[in-house]
C-alpha cells in the first residue's frame, strides 16, 4: 500500500477504487519479482534461452543466501581494514592506530574493536584493484564484473541471483531486496528488465514501525487493511461466478500472496519487534544496525539476495576524519553483531557476506582548503571483506605496498570476486543471460584483452 495514502477517502476517490489500487499495487510487487512464476505467467525470455540457462546452471552451491553491504561513495581501506601505521602522517592522517583481532597476525584500524574480536569469520582482500575512479562506473563494475560503456547494459548480480535462485525460490517476500534505497547511479536489472528489479523497501527499520513501501503503511492500522480485504472479496462478484477461468485463478492467488505480503508471513519478516530488545541493542539501535537484523530475518526465510545499501556517507572529499569517527562505530557495530548473530544460529556457512564500496580512498591526504583532511577516489587498490558461505575465516588475501598506494601482491579483480561469489552459489559464471533480442551475454565476461584476472579466490574457498 502506498504509505502517503490518506486514512479517510476524499471525494474524488471512492472506497472502491482505493480498495482497488491497494490490492493492486501489491500485486504488482509480487508480480514484479517473479513471485507469481508458479502460477503459469511468463517472463519475456527468448525461446531457447531459460532452457539454456537452467541447463547451464548447478542446483547446489553452499551460499544460499548473500548479504551484501555496499559502502556507497568508497570507504578509506587505509583507516580501515589495510593500516599502515608506519607511512606518515600525510598518509595515515588522523587516525593512526591498530588493534590486535582474535587472529594472531591480523591487525586492523583501532575504530572497530567489535570486527577484531569477530576476525576469525571473515576474510580480508587487501589487493582489490580495478583502477576506475568514477562513482557510475567502478560501482557498475564493481557489482557486473562487465566493463562499463560497452554495448550491453549488464544486471547487476543481485538480478543474476533472483534469476537463477529465483527459479526455486518459494518465498513471499522478493527474492532481491535493497534495505532501503537503491543506488540510482546504474540500473541494477540491465537488460533482464523490470521483473529483476530489486525490491527497495524504504522506510527505516530503526522506527517505531518500519514502514515498508508497499508493505506496511504508517497511517493504516492491520485492523483497517483487514476490513479492506474483507469488504473487497465481499464485492468480487466476478471471481466467484467464473472461478474456474484460468485467469481468474491466477489473478486470485496473485491477491492472495499480495495480502500474504501484506498482513500475514511477508510483513511479519520485516516486523522487528518480534526479536529480544537485547539483541536489538546489540545490533545497534541506528538505521545500519537495524538494517543489518533486518537482512538476517530475511536470510533465515531464504531471501536470496539481500542488499544492505549503506547511504553516501563514505564520499569522504572533506572533512574525512571526522565523518569516520562518527560512522565507522555503526559499522563496525552492525556487522561484527551481524556475523557473530549469523554463526550462532548456524547460518554463516549457508550465508554469505561480503562488504565494501565501489573503491577505496586517496592513500595520501588532501590537507589543503577546501578539502581539510580529505581523501579522493581511488580505484588502484582497495579493501573487501568476505565471510561464510564457503569463505574461509581469519585469512588475508593479498597485500598493498607500503603506503597502501599499489598492488604489492595478489591482485584481485572485480571477475575474481564476483566469479568466487557466484562458484559459491553454484551459479555458472559462462552460463548465458536471457537478452530481449537474443543477444549474446553471458554471467561474467569470457577472457579478453580488456579484461583482467588474477583468479578465482580459490585460497579461501
């Protein structure tokens, strides 16, 4: 339901028509993600095409579900997960200390003391590199592994997952959620179009009610919804007399999992009321740390993708050190609670997680005004964490020099990354993507001039 919907019908709206576009917008969720693929309607792929893509694909892979934490704008890997302690102070700026994690040998910016007591679950790629600077572009090639301006417009993989793990896939709630806003700098679905879209739910799971778009409405009470619902199947004269219309079927389960989303196990997937205020607490009562339950509620009814889209906070041009100070906690916070919470209910091994941003941060610090202590984009080398589903813990994947300015071994490149996730989740990386016109595209890339790899991360696999 649309969450600005007046609680009282003006004149110029009927009951009818807003009991009508109610249950139609919900529908339209459900239709809009594929969720209505068991009841016989179609996508447009071209003939021959899902033949081959189911072909192509494994049905078994240990990640059943992915979490993926993108830090939007390109977090600093050198006042993060890649110190270096030692390279000056142009370099290390204001935040300058390390701390020990519970991995002998690995140690990490002294913002997040939570993430060191966590280290032995997740693994660090210190040599990410890709060497695009622009926010469009490197988080286009960041999250496709396609190369950007080419002549297709590839999904993101979110979309290549609610394609392929979609398929079997028997949830209500989409198989392809952003919590809370999608990025808007690239289109996510590319060319398998708006059925791939991912489901962006709003609100904010830090308030007193999370106010799911098209779930849960701030000025209607379930009470209400529940009338509704009442009042329009009392009308709906025409499905009862031609109840065995095929299209009438589907038309009526596609309701029922509308009003399913709506007020029964849907909406009860984003209610966080249901958890412990201590884990709550835990998890940090602020936007990300909420967003961080919320993503876990949703990997335990198997979501397929989830996609924590942490907001612009990491463009750190000015003022760099201050803004770490004040939202690295929260980070560290959500995601040391996240994977520690994960392991505890056994889902860290079916789960997997990845986080980070499109790029890392200018190593050498901008001093001058405006910029104050500022770090520009980088794209040269950057930092990635990974745990479960199938990720080994505790490790470190290759290495930045000295000032954290270069690859100084292992270099890991966006196919590498994206390839490992996807062999994890038993999606066959050459299997070939169902294109509008037939046109040739394939998962990720076929080895070219143009695009480079240092291998899948086979040493933490």
């Amino acid at each position: 339901m649309n969450r600005n919907e007046p609680t009282d019908f003006g004149p110029s709206v009927t009951r009818r028509q807003s009991l009508q576009q109610g249950v139609t917008a919900a529908s339209g969720l459900l239709l809009a993600h594929g969720l209505c693929a068991n009841s016989g309607i179609a996508t447009d792929t071209p003939p021959g095409v899902a033949d081959e893509t189911n072909a192509a694909t494994p049905s078994k892979g240990r990640a059943k579900s992915v979490i993926q934490i993108f830090l939007w704008g390109g977090m600093s890997h050198n006042d993060t997960w890649d110190p270096k302690p030692d390279a000056g102070r142009d370099y290390v700026g204001d935040v300058g200390k390390v701390i020990s994690t519970n991995v002998a040998g690995t140690q990490i910016c002294e913002l997040f003391p939570e993430l060191a007591k966590q280290a032995d679950k997740y693994s660090l790629i210190r040599s990410m590199t890709h060497g695009n600077n622009g926010h469009e572009t490197a988080a286009y090639l960041m999250q496709t592994g396609h190369q950007p301006g080419e002549r297709l417009s590839y999904p993101s993989i979110g979309a290549v997952f609610a394609l392929f793990k979609g398929r079997d896939y028997e949830g209500i709630v989409p198989p392809y959620v952003v919590l809370t806003k999608p990025q808007g700098r690239f289109s996510e679905e590319g060319f398998l179009g708006p059925l791939f879209k991912p489901f962006a739910t709003g609100g904010d799971p830090n308030a007193p009610r999370f106010a799911v778009e098209g779930v849960v409405s701030a000025s209607i009470s379930d009470d209400r919804q529940q009338a509704r619902r009442r009042l329009s199947d009392d009308m709906d004269t025409l499905s009862r007399v031609m109840s065995a219309d095929p299209q009438i079927k589907d038309a009526r389960q596609t309701k029922q999992q509308a009003y399913d989303l709506i007020l029964g196990r849907g909406k009860g997937v984003f209610d966080l009321s249901n958890e412990e205020a201590a884990l709550r607490d835990r998890y940090g009562r602020h936007t990300f740390g909420q967003e961080c339950l919320a993503a876990r509620r949703m990997v335990e009814v198997g979501v397929p993708y989830v996609v924590i889209n942490y907001p612009a906070g990491w463009d750190t041009h000015k003022d760099h050190f201050k803004r770490m100070r004040r939202q690295v906690p929260e980070l560290d916070q959500g995601l040391a609670t996240l994977l520690s919470d994960l392991s505890d209910r056994g889902l860290l091994e079916s789960t997997l997680v990845w986080c980070c941003g499109e790029f890392g941060r200018g190593p050498k610090v901008d001093w001058q005004p405006p910029w104050n202590g500022g770090r520009n984009h980088y794209g040269k080398v950057f930092s990635v964490l990974v745990a479960g589903g199938g990720f080994k813990g505790g490790q470190i994947v290759g290495a930045s020099d000295a000032k954290a300015e270069a690859v100084a071994d292992r270099p890991v490149y966006p196919i590498d990354l994206l390839g490992s996730i996807y062999s994890l989740a038993g999606i066959d990386t050459t299997a070939r993507l169902p294109h509008p016109l037939g046109e040739e595209a394939l998962v990720l890339p076929s080895m070219s001039e143009t695009v480079k790899s240092g291998g899948l991360l086979t040493e933490i696999m």
